[in-house]
C-alpha cells in the first residue's frame, strides 16, 4: 500500500514539471501597434536630443496611428526649437526579439517651417520609451522681401501669462514695415520690421511691440523669420523687455510666436492670420452744426471752433451735429472734456444724432467733445475736436487780475521784448518789459531806445519801440513789427462812451528810428521836444471775426465806423478819470446786422506807429471800460 502511494506522488510531480517546462517554451505573442499607442513622458522616456540645447522639461512624445495601418505617427512636444508640436508621419514600426519582445521606431521629415530636418529612432520596451532625436537646421536663401512691406495680416492672437490662470485670445493685427536702415543693401532688403499696435489684455498694456531688423530667410515656399533676445522698448512703467521671436509666412498666411520677458512676468504670444487689404484712413469729412447761436464756425485742422457771445443761454447750445466719416470708417465714441471734471462718454443715441448734445458746459479755452474715430483698420484712430469760442458782451478792465504777463482780458507786446536778448539787445532792470504790473497795480507802459549789449544801433528791431496794451492778439511778424499787433475784439453793440483812468510820464529827447548802412539809429526830432501818449478805442467792420487791424493800418483804415480817444496826450502826474463819447469818422453809420470789432489801444508813444517816441515814456492804465 506504501509503495502504490510513492508511485502516485511521483507521477504528479512528474506531470507538474513537464507543464511549468511547456509554458516556458510557448512564444510570446509580439506587440502591435495598438500596443505603443500612448504618450510618453517622465520616468517612460528616455530622450536624447542632438544639434539643439537642453532638452525641456515638459519634453514628451506622443506615439499615435497612422493612416497606414503598418505606420506610426511620431508627435514630438518641445523637443524642436520653437515648435510647441512637430509631427512625422507613416513612421517606420517593427518588432525586434531580444529576451522578449520589443517595438522599434524610425521616421524621418525635413520641415521648412521650422527650419529643421527631424530624424528620430527609438524603441518601445516594458512600456518605456527610449528615443533619440537628431536636429540638423535648414539652411536657407537670403532673398529682396520688399514686397512684403506694408502688408497687414489679421488672426487670431493667443495670450499665455505667467500669473494668469486662463489663455487670452483676441483678434489683432500684425504690420510689416521697412527696417531701420543707412542704405538698403542686400542684407536690408532681406530684413522686416514687424509691429503689434495697442498690445493690451486683461487691463495689462504693453503700447506698441516693434521688433526691427528682423531677418528673413527662404526655404522653399516658407518665407522663415526670427531673432532672439531682443531688447524692447515699451511704453512706462514697463520700459525695456528682452524677446525673442519666430515665425513664417507662406503664400497670404502668417504664423508669429513671442516670448517677452517683462520685469519677471513670462508673456506667451502665438499668432496665426492672413493678409489683408484695410483702409488705414480715417478723417471727419464733413461737420454741420446749425444754430442762430452760432456767430461763425472756424476749423482748422481736425479742431472746430464754435463762437458765440458770452451770454448765450444755455439752452441754445443744446445742439445735435450731423457729419460724415471717411468710408469704411466710423465714430467709435464721442467725449465731453471740462478742465477740473472726469470726462463723459456721450450714449449712442448721441453718436447717431437721435438726441442733441449740451454744448453750454464747454466754458474755458481747454474744454472740448471728442469725436473718436476708427478706420477700417481699428488701429488707426482719429480725433475731432469742437471747442466753444465766447465773445466777451462787455469790455471793462480793472487791471486787478494779471495773467503770466498782462492783465487779464488785454494783450501787450511784451512777448516781442523777450526775444529781445536773443538779439543782442539790452533791456533795462527797471521796468522789465514793455508793460509791466506798477506798484500801485496799474499796467505802466514804456517806450524803450533800443541798443546792443555792445553799445551798437541795432540791425533787426527799430531803435525806438513804444510798449502797447490793446485789446485782440499778439502775433510775432518779424518783416513788419507793427503788424504782430492783431488789434479788436468781436463786439455786438453800438458802443457810445469810452472811460479810462490813467497819468503820463513823458520822456524827452524824442527820437526817431531811421535805417542807414544796415542798422537802425535813433535820430533826434527837431520840432518835438516831450513825448505825448496815445489811448484810443475804434469800432471797426468785418467780414470775418478773424479779420483784425494792426498797428500799419488802426488809424488810417476805413473799416473803423466809430472812434473815441483821448485828446490831451501830454504829462500827467496824477491819475486822470476821463470820459469820451464814441464819434463816427465818417466812414459808415452802425448797422446791428452786420459783424464789429472792437480795439483799444494805450501806448506811451502816440507817434509810435512812425518808430518815434523818447527813450522810458511811461503811461500808466488803472481803468478801461466801453460804454
């Protein structure tokens, strides 16, 4: 019985042995594609990249089908430089026998896009991937891509920051220019200049990215372009970046990729787009403004200005334009600007004209609405300005309030005397200028003989020259001095009384000015021992409110209807308060439909409009005022 168990025993083990040796022996099934689809990355690649720099971290490769069902695609993730993913397709797949199976790789592409031939092999074994990867750049044909200049192209923007969560995309435009160049040589010519305008996102602005003297390479059909570690310029407080740039253009289409390097903060730029052809140009063709209100309109340049008297009610300024953009072009937004306010953007009821628009809050010289114009190509703006021009209705000046040089609502010709040292001339201490504040708060008014610093007549200004305070605007004419003096105020009624207050310090001797070999000298006047001083109002007829009189004409034009002006212009110590009646000249009578202006003119040399007067005549003006 002992023995048939000992027989039992060793026959199952016998059986035991003989099937552990027959599944050592069965072949192993080898792998298929299906088997190294996958993607490969950390601890399951092994990757070895040569002819490029380190390889990146977040390096992976992807292996995936191929239409051909014996082919592999290789997917390489930045592992080409400047390529996020490069593809190689109907790659070589094979099983190779080791002490197991294993699958092998080989494919090869050579891409004018990135500018490199990629060649890798690898083997898939026990799920990992060892693969090398062999980089060899393109060379390509230095070529003229001058017809690229000017040209737009218009995509899709994607925006990658370094502290924000989420990609931002936006459509924008990418411009190519002609370089920066002394000559254009064949290396110039084969050079962009490449700008993104108004580069902004998530309230982050950038201003304008330039990138110039880019080079361009050929490569069969792919026109290749790049620099690296570009130093930029953006707008404060950003200031200078370091960049680096690529991309390709083939046939109407761009590819752009943009590394910025701002103060610590990584930008991420990949833009893809066509070309386009958009006006680039947009200008208010045309503005209408209708109102009785409105005295008269005056543009220049891309700035109307609208004058009305200063007593206009306000609901007559309630006002709805019409106008006419360029083609293509279009009003983005309108604007109120008041100094000491925040500005306000006007609805789009407005913008349309369905609803006027409050012209009566435009007080000061410095307010204005704003017409925002976008051409087609909504990187080319415009402004329109309209400004409210108000016409005093009255004419007093107490000589209280001063501005940077005259008194508040006058005008002088100090502005001339400045330039005066420029000249070589020497202007006394004491007074400064030709009108200055007098310590009792009068203007004083002085008449200058005017010499070099060297003690020589002067070449350029009169060698006498009388100060004057009048009403209107000064206007440098250096061919004719006393046309710099825009005499006249717009004025909307019949004046009858002029008032003023004023004392006369006459100087003696009176010289005149009288050019001989080249300069101006001073020459004694026989029959005029004292100086006399001048002040005069005239009410003049215009065509225009632009139209003036000026110092060649004030006296002897027959534009002045109405004139009233002081008589006794000899020495006064004391103030004088006098008052004269307006008197016509016989020139026309006063006709309320028609256009006046009004002047007032002091100068402390009568005969000043001859260069004659004496060296420091003063008049001193504490009171104008019309009637």
């Amino acid at each position: 019985m002992k023995k048939n168990l000992f027989y039992l025993f060793a026959l199952i083990c016998s059986m035991s042995v003989f099937t552990a040796c027959k599944d050592d022996e069965e072949p192993e099934v080898p792998p298929t594609i299906e088997d190294v689809v996958a993607e490969y990355s950390g601890e399951n690649l092994k990757l070895a990249v040569e002819g490029a720099g380190a390889v990146a971290q977040d390096a992976k490769i992807e292996l995936a089908k191929s239409d051909a069902s014996d082919k592999v695609t290789i997917v390489l993730f930045n592992v080409v430089p400047g390529v996020t993913e490069f593809k190689i397709p109907n790659a070589e797949f094979s099983v190779i026998t080791k002490s197991i199976y294993a699958s092998t790789l080989k494919g090869e592409v050579s891409d004018n896009v990135s500018g490199y031939n990629v060649k890798v092999e690898g083997t898939v074994d026990e799920k990992v991937l060892t693969a090398s990867v062999i980089l060899t750049e393109i060379e390509g044909d230095t070529v003229n891509v001058t017809s690229f200049y000017k040209k737009v192209y218009k995509g899709d923007m994607d925006i990658n920051v370094s502290n924000i969560p989420n990609p931002v995309t936006m459509e924008q435009r990418v411009y190519i220019s002609k370089p920066y160049s002394y000559k254009m040589e064949q290396r110039d010519t084969a050079m962009i200049k490449l700008a993104i305008k108004n580069f902004a996102f998530e309230g982050i602005e950038l201003g304008d990215i330039t990138v110039d003297t880019i080079p361009v390479v050929k490569r069969g059909e792919v026109y290749a372009f790049g620099v690296e570690a570009r130093t930029l310029k953006l707008q404060d407080p950003i200031g200078e970046v370091t960049a680096d740039l690529n991309g390709t253009i083939i046939g109407e289409d761009m590819t752009l990729k943009l590394n910025i390097d701002a103060l610590g903060l990584k930008v991420k730029v990949a833009f893809q787009g066509g070309s386009v052809v958009e006006s680039q140009t947009v200008n208010m063709e045309e503005m209408i403004i209708e109102s009785a209100a409105i005295l008269e309109q005056k543009k220049v340049g891309t700035t109307l200005t609208l004058k009305i008297w200063d007593d206009t009610p306000d609901k007559d300024l309630l006002l709805t334009p019409s106008y006419k953009v360029t083609d293509k072009g279009s009003v983005e937004y309108i604007l109120v600007h008041v100094s000491g306010q925040e500005d306000v953007r006007l609805s789009q009821d407005q913008i349309d004209g369905k609803q006027p628009i409050d012209f009566s809050v435009l007080k000061g010289s410095d307010d204005y609405i704003k017409y925002h114009m976008v051409a087609e190509d909504p990187n080319t703006t415009k402004d329109f300005l309209i400004k409210i021009e108000r016409f005093a209705t009255t004419m007093v000046f107490d000589m209280k309030e001063w501005g940077e040089k005259d008194p508040v609502g006058l005008t002088s010709s100090n502005d001339a005397a400045a330039l005066l040292p420029l000249m070589g001339i020497i202007m006394p201490e004491e007074p400064a200028g030709p009108v200055v504040k007098a310590a009792d708060g009068a203007a004083r008014i002085t008449t200058f003989k005017t010499l070099t610093k060297d003690g020589h007549n002067p070449t350029l200004v009169p060698a006498i020259t009388a100060g004057t305070l009048f009403t209107g605007v000064f206007s440098i004419n250096i061919s004719s001095t006393l046309k710099s003096t825009k005499f006249g105020l717009p004025y909307n009624k019949k004046p009858s009384k002029f008032s003023f207050t004023y004392k006369y310090t006459p100087g003696s001797p009176v010289y005149q000015s009288v050019e001989k070999d080249g300069r101006n000298h001073a020459v004694l006047v026989d029959d005029k021992d004292l100086d006399q001083c001048s002040i005069a109002a005239y009410l003049f007829e215009v065509s225009s409110y632009d139209e003036t009189l000026d110092g060649t004409n004030v006296n002897t034009s027959s534009k002045v209807i109405l004139k009233a002006e002081l008589t006794d212009g000899t020495a006064k110590s004391d103030y004088q308060e006098v008052t004269v009646d307006f008197k016509e000249t016989g020139n026309g009578s006063y006709d309320a439909t028609k256009k006046y202006k009004l002047a007032i003119v002091c100068t402390s040399s009568k005969w000043g409009d001859q260069f004659m007067g004496a060296d420091l005549s003063s008049l001193y003006v504490k009171y104008l005022a019309v009637e």
